[in-house]
C-alpha cells in the first residue's frame, strides 16, 4: 500500500471514529437545577428514570457544593399544584451504583409520594399555602417543608420597619468602604437562613412563612399549630371562639 493510501486510511478510520463516538454520546436533561451538577452517565440515565418513576413530583437537581444554599432557600422552589423533591447530585450517583442504597431513598420519595393527597385534601381550604416540598438529607432522612403566606397582623409592623432598617443601611453604606458593605451583606444572609427551634422561618420580604418538619403528618400539624396560634393573636368574632380555630390535621 502506498504511503497515501495509507494515509486516506488512517483519515477515514479517524473519521469513522469521531462519528461512532458522537453517535454513542449520551445528552441528559436534567431538568431543573441549583448550580451546575454534573452527572455520570449510568447516574444520569438512572435520575431520568426517577423522575418518571415518580412522575406526580418536581425534581430540582442540586450540585454538591450548593445544597447549603439550596437548603436556605427552600421556600424559593416549593410548588403549589406538585410536590417539589430537592436532591443533590451525590447522593443520585450512588443510588445509581448501590442498591440498598437506593432503596432506603427510594423509601423516603415513595412516602412522600404517597402523602401528597393527604397534603392536597387537609390544605384544599387554606388559601395561605402556596406549596410544599421535601429534601433529601445526607443522614438517611427527609425535610418537609411548606410555604404559607404571612397574614399576621405582625406583617406590616415587619415590613415597615425592614424598609426604614433598609434605608438607614443604605445611608451608613454609602460612607463605608467595599469591604465593610461585603462583610454586613454577608452576615445578613447567613442571618436570612436561620430557622428557629419549631422549624418555623419568616421571610419579611417575600412576605412567607417557610415550616418544615420531619414528616408529613408533623408537617400538617405544624401548619395547623400555626394557623390556630396565628388566629389567637387576632380579634376573633364571636363564632369564630365558639368554633375554637383549631383544625385537627391528624384524622
């Protein structure tokens, strides 16, 4: 063979090959995300198949290096007509390779599933709860989370007094240097993911009440507990005391 046959060869296998590989190539969607997760292929063809799995809930997959973040913000992805699973991309590569594993996960999304309806038919009349939602958490264990509006009374007083906090900031702002503006940012936000010992968090600016619990049931009982302690606070009519304001979420 010639030494330019030789090299047409060599062209057309070099070819051939590049065509085989992007023929073979194997694109995910991963749907929605936090950050920018990057999956193995078995990982990501398993993730797809989840998702299908349990199609009556809205998966967000979360990059290893944001799931604090995700975790702060989980008011942010709760969603009002399915429930909203946040999974980090750790946690999908192994239950793609490990079978129990998967399974002890599997269990908690399969749980979750099946306490959507109970979670519609006990909140179909509270017109507060904009959504709800669960995270897989690295000990083996689910958050459940709601989102409900702020209708306190409080609310007003609150936003009021951020705005005015928010103007004498600025104010103070503008005389200090970067660095110092950096720090006070940085402290407000970690300051924003604090959730106090009843797992319930107020977010004056969106004007949201974010609870979670370990459960559904405690989820619902929860926001149960907050609505009655929410109408104790308030002037209630005559009818309304007579009826007592309490919704038992546990029948």
């Amino acid at each position: 063979m010639s030494i330019i046959s030789e090299i047409a060869s060599a062209t057309t296998k070099q070819t051939t090959d590049v065509k085989e590989t992007k023929t073979s190539a194997y694109t995910a969607d991963y749907g929605k995300t936090v950050g920018k997760p990057q999956l193995s292929e078995k990982a990501a063809k398993y993730y797809e198949s989840l998702k299908k799995k349990y199609g009556n809930m809205d998966f967000v997959l979360v990059s290893k290096d944001m799931k604090e973040t995700a975790k702060s913000q989980v008011g942010s992805y709760a969603n009002p007509y399915r429930m909203v699973v946040l999974v980090d991309e750790e946690k999908i590569e192994r239950m793609a390779e490990d079978e129990a594993y998967r399974a002890k996960y599997e269990g908690l999304i399969e749980k979750a599933s099946s306490g959507i309806s109970q979670l519609r038919a006990k909140t179909a009349d509270n017109p507060n709860v904009k959504g709800f939602g669960m995270q897989v958490n690295d000990n083996g264990t689910a958050t459940f989370f709601a989102v409900l509006k702020d209708s306190s009374k409080a609310q007003k007083a609150r936003i009021e007094k951020k705005a005015a906090e928010n103007k004498e900031a600025k104010k103070e702002a503008a005389k200090k240097a970067e660095e110092k503006r950096a720090e006070e940012a940085k402290a407000e936000k970690a300051e924003k993911s604090d959730w106090n010992d009843g797992g319930i968090y107020i977010d004056d600016e969106a004007g949201d009440v974010l609870i979670q619990a370990s459960s559904v049931e405690e989820l619902l009982q929860k926001i149960s507990d907050y609505e009655y302690n929410l109408r104790a606070d308030s002037v209630m009519t005559e009818s309304e005391k007579a009826i007592g304001g309490h919704i038992d979420f546990k029948g």
